[in-house]
C-alpha cells in the first residue's frame, strides 16, 4: 500500500502575505525561504511580472511535518462560511478546566494578533470545550 503523500492547504484571500504572517504566528510556522537565485523575497517579486506580485504566499511547518499552508489571492471576497476549516489543537490531552485554561489563554494571544473570538463551546456529556474563531480574513477556525 503505497503512503499518504504529503499535502497543503490553500486558502483563497485578499492579502497572501499578511494572512501568511498571521497564521506563522498562529502555528508557529516559517515563511520559507525565497526561491533559487534570489537573496530575497523583494527580489523574487520584483522580477515577477506586476500583476504576479503579491499574488500568493506560503508557510510551513519548520519541522518538516505539518501541511504548507499556500495563500492565493483571489479578487472576489469571502462570501460564506467555509466549507473546510483548521483545527489548532492546543487542548489535546487535557480536559475540563485545565482544557478550558488552555483554551481561553491560546484565544487571547490570538485575539492580540488580529482574530475574532466566535463564542466558547463548552464541554458536555459528549464533547470537551473548543473556541471557535475567525482569522484576519474572516476565515472560521477553532481551537480545541
């Protein structure tokens, strides 16, 4: 059986770059470096045609194992609610009030970076706490 190939996650936005920045600091990830052949990033887009630049951007996981998140921009804007999300697991393992600890404290640092606090789901008879949430670009993600 062959093994899952690795994938990324593209996100349809208005400004690649600062939605890139934004979720780096999220998920602790790195803009990776510029592509061959050029010392920076400035340089690559000012050798792009002026309607290529600051069309996308990208992270990735500095270990190696988590998906690159590809950011693209696209003319139209946000206009629903998204069909896929991301989960930022910051409350695995923990339950009840040391999960909900963990939660709210993981919310207001991304509070400080630019997101929107939803509403806090809490635990049930069938479920832990989650936190959902909406990125700089309206994009809903939880963390959970």
């Amino acid at each position: 059986m062959t093994p899952i190939k690795k994938f990324q996650v593209t996100l349809d936005c208005a400004e690649p770059e600062r939605l890139a920045r934004f979720w780096c600091e999220v998920l602790r990830y790195v803009i990776p470096p510029p592509p061959a052949g050029f010392a920076t990033w400035d340089d690559f887009k000012r050798s792009q045609p002026r309607e290529q630049r600051d069309s996308w951007s990208a992270c990735s996981d500095p270990s190696g194992v988590g998906p690159r998140l590809y950011f693209e921009r696209v003319p139209e804007g946000k206009a629903a609610k998204n069909r896929l999300h991301l989960d930022v697991r910051v409350g695995t393992g923990l339950v009840g009030k040391e999960r909900l600890a963990a939660l709210e404290a993981e919310c207001a640092r991304l509070v400080a970076l630019g997101a929107v606090h939803v509403r806090t789901l809490f635990a049930d008879d069938e479920n832990e706490s989650c936190i959902p949430m909406q990125d700089i670009e309206g994009n809903e993600f939880c963390i959970d």
